[in-house]
C-alpha cells in the first residue's frame, strides 16, 4: 500500500471521528502496535496512550452514568462504571480474537491490534488536542 493512500485512509478516519491532529505522530504512534514496531526497528508504540486512553473511556464513562443517574449512590455508580468499562475492554478483546490478530490497516501501515487501537486512539486525542497539558 502507497504511504499516499495509507495517509488518505488516516485522514478519512480522523474526519469520521471528528478529531484534527495538531501533531500527526500522536495518531501514528497510538496506531502502532509494539509487534509491528519491533519488526520494523520503531521505537514508539501505542501502548503509553493505551494507558492515558484506559483513564479517558474511564473519565467518559464516570460522567455519562453520573449524569444519567442522578440518584444512584456512589458505591453503585462505581459498579456500573466498572461493568461498562470491563464489558467495552471484553468487546475489544472478542473483536481482536474474532479478527486472529489481523492489522487494522493494511500491510505497511503501523498497524495495532483492534482491542488497544480505539483506546491508544482516545489517548492520542486527549494529548492532540492539549487536554490535560500544564
């Protein structure tokens, strides 16, 4: 695959989550999986933004069941939380099984597994658009 038509795929998606990159190695790097970026000699994978990306569904989703939920108790919101998050790492986790570890984009792109890539992606939109910078 042309690097031309690899970064016309990366554009299409940004538009279709309605994210704008202010740094485009922040989007490359969240969808670099540490296998590809170990047969390729890189250096930077997704899994740091995995981890940022972890906290920001977490963060999302406290909010949502906060907001939906205005009687319910703190103990019982944590539990919600807890199965919603859980059931969206199962999701991924069913996802990449059910793929057998295929890329999410084609050969020769900086491709990730399915389960960590919309995380790692959460996280690189939370640096890009300098959310969280002090």
């Amino acid at each position: 695959m042309s690097e031309a038509s690899v970064e016309h795929r990366l554009e299409a998606l940004d538009r279709a989550l309605g994210v704008a990159f202010r740094d485009p190695e922040l989007r490359e790097a969240s969808l670099t999986h540490r296998s590809f970026a170990f047969e390729h000699d890189l250096t930077v994978t997704n899994e740091r933004l995995e981890f940022l990306g972890d906290s920001v569904l977490g963060l999302v989703v406290t909010d949502l069941a906060y907001r939906m939920y205005p009687a319910m108790p703190e103990g019982e919101l944590a539990k919600l939380r807890a199965a919603i998050v859980n059931m969206t790492a199962l999701a991924d986790d069913r996802r990449r099984d059910a793929r057998d570890g295929r890329r999410a984009l084609e050969e020769g792109s900086r491709a990730t597994s399915c389960s960590r890539g919309p995380r790692a992606h959460l996280g690189a939109t939370r640096r890009s658009t300098g959310e969280g910078e002090r």
